[in-house]
C-alpha cells in the first residue's frame, strides 16, 4: 500500500496552485466528469462510482489532496439513484477543498472502498455502511462501528423512524420503541439564548 | 482525668450481651458497608466520582469501596445513559452480582431515558432490573447521591432480611416459637 502522503507529488508540482490542480483534473477525466459546480472557491465534482478509486488515486498522487476530510452519505429517498456520497478532501500543501459526489442506486446499494488510498477511510466507511447500509466492496473490515452486531436497522435512512423500530430478536438486538409523545423535540436554530433553543416538542405548524 | 462512661451499654453491669432482633443486625451491617458497583456510562460518572473524592467523601456512609468486580458489590450505581448495546451489559454485570443486592438509578438517563428520546437510548434502566432507588438531575449534585445512598440505608433497615436469606429455616423457626 503506498502511504497516503503529498510529499512526491509536492515535489513536481511545486509550482502549480490548487486552481491548476483541479483545472488539470477537469483536462485529465474529461469524459469522466459528470457535472462541475464552484461555490464560494470550493469546487464539487460529480463523477460516476466505477471512476472512484482511479480519480481518487489521481487526487492523491498527483494533484495532492492528502487528507481525506470526511465521508458524507445522503439519503434522497424518493429519488433514483436513492443514495449519494460526498468526499471531503483537503491538500495540505496548496489549502486548497475539494468536494467528490456520486450517486448510488438502492439496487446495488454498493461501491468500491477507497480505505487503501486513504486509510482514514476505513471508519467513515463502516460508519456509512452502520448507518446507511451501503456496502464498500474490497474493505478490509466490514462491520457495524456505531450500532451492535446484530442490529437489524439501518437508522439514517430516511424511512427509518425517529422513534425507533422494535426487533424481532430482544436477545440479540435488543430495541423497542421510543416514546414521542407531543414530540418530536426539536431545538430552534437562532442566536437566541441556550433557554429559547431548548428542544422542546414542537410538533409541526400544519 | 476525665472518666469515659458508657451510657447505653455497660458491660460491667449487664454482661457482654446485647440483645436485638437478628434482622436489625443484618441490616445494621449490610447498610454500613455497601459496596458500589460504579456502572459509569457518561457524565453522571464525573459526579460519582466527586461523590468518592475528599471534598463529599461518600466512606462517611461506608460506601467508599469501588469494586470494579461485580462479585463483590452490594449496590449498583447506575450513572449515565444507558445505550441498548450497553443494555444487556449492563444487566449481565448486575446478575453477576451476589445476593443481597440493590440499584440505584443516578440522574435522568438511567431513571428514564432523559433528554435522549431516541432510537438508541433505553428508556428507563427499570426496564431491565429492579431499581431501588432514583435520583433525579441531570447530572444529580453529589449531595443528591448521597441522600440517595441514605433513602438506601433506610430501605435496607426495613428489610426483612433473615427471612429473604433464608426463608424455609425462618418458617421453620415460627413453627418452633409459637
């Protein structure tokens, strides 16, 4: 596994600035790159799950985005593809953000792992696949990391409800439903005082 | 020289006996030397242990010996918020408790669930054992667990003990005196 590090790639790309690094990816994946947004001197690159690990290596090695921020997994349910996912990366070297987005269809409900590239993947992926119940073919070690074994839900997707499910097995997944009486509780998003932003149960105004 | 002078118990005169119910003196010992089983699971564990420290100095009611082993705890504190995967956890440690053994549930979490309606908390550690005691706050002052402690001490002096233990020799003993 090469160590995930800008060091070579500083090295020969001395001289470029982040905006040359990612106009050099738009020129190098073309074809591969589905949708190209800028927000603020940030980029986002939509691009299709088969090209991950290829542009993901590419980041890395070549344009140094050695640190892999984070891994975010939305569920738009309702849509096809269902699932999205959004990669975090940063570039030490050049302080420069850049922003990965692909679609993932609730039928294949899988993609390749990028934890050899990054290793600090390996968690954000297992927190994913804990939450979502999307699956990353190849990693090293695929469990529940938030969740217990055994735990038969997947509790961020959008049609899992806030209160809970019961299981059906109380000796190996033990769970039961959430009282939510007059709820849900819900804080208020404002510069008010901790008083005024206490969750209280505030159902919805219809 | 000041003279020291037993009030309510001279042995010279009354011999070294005492008399008192057998239960009363079970209790009278069980009460003074519970020993915690700190079930620490969030920030009500900061407040046990300030509980333990110098300043509240939870060994004035002879509570002071934290056994991390359950074989030897009289009493479980259950502090914090009880998760559904460290549900069952909880309660194996509990059953490896011997008996006589009693619970006390310390701040909001452990009673109830608290600020933590969700998919993951348990509502309640009453659930799943038998709690003597709740402490309310969030997190419980350590005054308020000791208090809670003293309710215990209280509850066990009320108890039956004799009988608990042993409940075919005390009806055995009935039939004798009467």
């Amino acid at each position: 596994m090469v160590p995930a590090g800008g060091a070579p790639a500083l090295q020969c790309h001395n001289q470029m600035t982040s905006q040359e690094a990612i106009e050099s990816l738009d020129k190098s994946f073309d074809s591969k790159i589905q949708d190209k947004t800028e927000f603020r001197g940030e980029t986002t690159f939509t691009i299709a799950a088969e090209n991950l690990r290829e542009i993901a290596k590419f980041c890395r090695d070549e344009l140094s985005f050695d640190y892999l921020l984070d891994i975010t997994s939305i569920d738009n349910f309702g849509e096809e593809p269902r699932f999205e996912i959004v990669y975090h990366l940063y570039s030490m070297p050049y302080a420069a953000h850049l922003r990965l987005k692909l679609k993932v269809s609730e039928e294949v409900g899988a993609l390749d792992t990028i934890s050899d590239i990054w290793p600090t993947a390996d968690w954000h992926e297992r927190e994913i696949y804990d939450m979502m119940g999307i699956k990353f073919n190849g990693h090293p070690d695929l469990r529940r990391i938030l969740m217990w074994d055994g735990y038969p839900f997947f509790p961020l997707r959008k049609d899992f409800p806030l209160a809970g499910l019961p299981s059906d097995m109380p000796d190996v997944a033990f769970t039961k439903i959430t009282p939510l009486e007059g709820g849900p509780f819900v804080t208020i998003p404002s510069t008010a005082g901790s008083k005024d932003r206490e969750p209280r149960a505030r159902p919805p105004q219809l | 020289m000041a003279e020291t002078r037993a009030t309510a118990y001279d042995s010279k005169i009354e011999g070294n006996v005492i008399f008192t119910r057998f239960d009363a003196a079970l209790n009278w010992v069980r009460k003074n030397s519970l020993w915690p089983m700190p079930m620490g699971l969030a920030c009500c564990a900061i407040e046990l242990m300030a509980t333990a420290a110098s300043r509240f100095d939870i060994s004035r009611f002879g509570a002071e010996v934290m056994r991390f082993s359950p074989r030897q705890c009289d009493v479980m504190i259950v502090a914090g918020t009880v998760t559904y995967k460290m549900a069952l956890a909880v309660k194996r440690i509990y059953e490896q408790m011997p008996e006589p053994k009693w619970v006390i549930a310390m701040g909001a979490c452990a009673s109830t669930g608290g600020m933590y309606r969700s998919y993951a908390v348990l509502q309640g550690i009453d659930q799943l054992l038998p709690v003597d005691v709740y402490i309310s706050g969030c997190p419980p002052r350590p005054e308020a667990l000791l208090a809670g402690l003293m309710k215990l001490q209280e509850k066990i002096s009320g108890q039956p003990a004799f009988k608990d233990q042993q409940p075919q020799l005390a009806e055995k003993l009935e039939e004798v005196l009467t």
